[in-house]
C-alpha cells in the first residue's frame, strides 16, 4: 500500500508539471502586457493555443527527414522527465533517487541536441543559424551549469535534490558561493529558456533569433509538442532555483495529505513570483546583440567557478 500511494504521489507531481507548464507561460505573458499597459492575452491562450495547434495537420518538407519527425517527441520526453524529477511540492518522492543535478543537466541537453539536429535536417538558412547560435551559448552554459552544481554539492554534500533541498532547510546560512551559484543559475536559465537578453520569445525578426529559428519549419502537433517542451523547461529553472535556494514550504516524505496540498500551494506561489520576477527583469532591460551573448554567459561560468574556487580555500564562504 505505500508503494503505491508513493507511485501515485511521483505521478501526481509528473501531471502537475504538465499541467502548469502552459499556465506560467500565460501567466508571464498576461503580466508582461500589464507591466506594458496593455490588457494581454487569458492565462489560459497558450492551452487554447496546443489545442489548435494539435488540431491542425502537421506539414513536413518533401526532404524531412525521420530525425526531424521524430525529434519533437525526443525532445518532449527528455524534458518532461527532466521537469518531473525536480523536487517541487515534496522531496523524497519514489524517484527521488534519480533527481540528480549532473543527470538533469544531461537530459536537457539531450533534448538540445536533438533540437540543434532538427534545425539542420531540412537544409534552410534560418534553421542551420539557430542551431549554430544554440550550440554557441550551449559550449558556456553547460559548463557554467556544471560548476553551479559542483559548488551546490560542496555545501550540501550530494548531488541528489532531494537531500540538497533537507540541508537547506536544516542549515540554511548565508553564503557567498551560494549567492554566486544564484545568479549564474539565473543567467543559465535565462539563456536556455531564450529569454530576454538572449533572445526574444515574442519576435520572429529573423536576424536575431535563435530558438524560432530552429522550429521555424515545425507546424501542427509537431510544434505543439516542442512549445509544451518549451513551456516543461520554464517550470524547470524556476523549479529548480526554488528548489536549492528556496525550498521552504516543500513536504518532507513522511509529511501526510495536509503537508503535500500546502507544499502544492507554495510551490504554485514561488512559480508566480519567479515568473513575475523574471518578467519585471525583462521589462526594465532590452536585448543584447547576438555577439554580445557569449560574454553574458560567461558570466556564469566565472561566477560558477568562483564559487567553487571560494568552498575550496574555505568551507565557511
């Protein structure tokens, strides 16, 4: 009987990153208008948006590939399993085991890869720019990724969520690192979610951007597909920050029915604030040119590695 509530309680938070990944979108969206003075799209558009896109019939290129049919639900299925392994209402679930940082930063840029692929495969212009723009800012991220877990794993002493979000809580002190590890984090989650600076998500101004550019031959329930993963990848960055850095709120594993639905609330709460957050950043700033990009993510990897640098002359930083 408790396998079972436990499965079930690992399923419920599989189906809740699903389900709220359109929300944060709608709800970013639906708070950017209003910081512009403009009434905005519902919080629910970009659900009514999947439903029609999953309604209308996919359109493929007569030199499309299998990788480019197929790519869409690789890309899904590595994200969405990334997004439901970070602890986000409670830690300890079932599969607390596998949510590890080095695992998660593996499977996102599994589905990059695949993304990067994809771009290529039909032989446009605007797809072969995208993927050589992602690919360049993907050589800075992910090493700056690797040294914000390195310096996460020096303080707690694991690399598994779970046990790091427990020593936050339990020994939760102001640190240095850590505030280093924070704003590279912030700044890999920008890039990878092509954001402003990096990128504009509500532009198809073909000479800056990267992401569109890759999906820009995807139509149907192809693209619906790719926007869900999009959407997935979100929730995951700011699940994530919420998780290391701010997991109060979060259920413990022996917590009962009371402790999950309040752990649920917090969770949904620390999303609206990360996105409002994140939002309010991206209306007070413009757009970075492209060329400029690699410097502002070697930021992060600097910062990363100064962290690091900084637990290894002194546990107490």
């Amino acid at each position: 009987m408790g396998l079972i509530l436990a499965i079930l309680v690992q399923g419920i938070q599989m189906v809740l990153v699903l389900a709220l990944a359109p929300g944060l979108i709608g709800f970013t969206r639906k708070v950017k208008a209003r910081l512009l003075r403009r009434q905005g799209p519902s919080v629910l558009q970009p659900y009514r948006d999947l439903l029609r896109l999953v309604r209308k019939e996919a359109v493929l290129a007569d030199n499309a590939s299998w990788l480019f049919r197929n790519a869409p639900y690789l890309i899904f299925a590595t994200t969405w399993v990334a997004a439901a392994l970070v602890p986000t209402f409670a830690a300890g679930l079932h599969f607390s085991w596998a949510a590890d940082l080095i695992a998660i930063t593996a499977l996102l840029g599994s589905a990059r890869f695949f993304l990067a692929l994809a771009g290529m495969d039909i032989g446009t212009a605007f797809g072969g720019i995208g993927s050589s723009r992602e690919m360049l800012f993907a050589t800075l991220a992910e090493p700056a990724m690797i040294m914000i877990v390195f310096t996460v794993a020096l303080v707690a002493g694991s690399t598994q969520l779970s046990t790091v979000a427990e020593f936050m809580v339990d020994h939760s002190t102001l640190r240095v690192s850590l505030g280093l590890a924070l704003i590279g984090l912030i700044i890999v989650a920008l890039t990878e979610n092509a954001r402003v600076p990096v990128d504009n998500p509500a532009t198809h101004l073909e000479l800056t951007m990267v992401h569109e550019a890759m999906v820009l031959e995807y139509s149907g329930r192809h693209l619906a597909v790719i926007e869900l993963a999009a959407a997935l990848k979100l929730l995951l960055y700011i699940s994530l920050i919420a998780c290391i850095f701010v997991p109060w709120g979060m259920a413990r594993q022996n917590d009962g029915v009371l402790g999950m639905l309040v752990g649920v609330v917090t969770w949904v709460g620390k999303l609206s604030i990360g996105g409002f957050l994140m939002v309010l950043f991206e209306t007070a700033i413009a757009k970075m040119r492209v060329f400029r990009v690699p410097e502002f993510v070697g930021g992060a990897l600097m910062l990363g590695l100064l962290g690091t640098l900084l637990l290894f002359v002194s546990r107490s930083f």
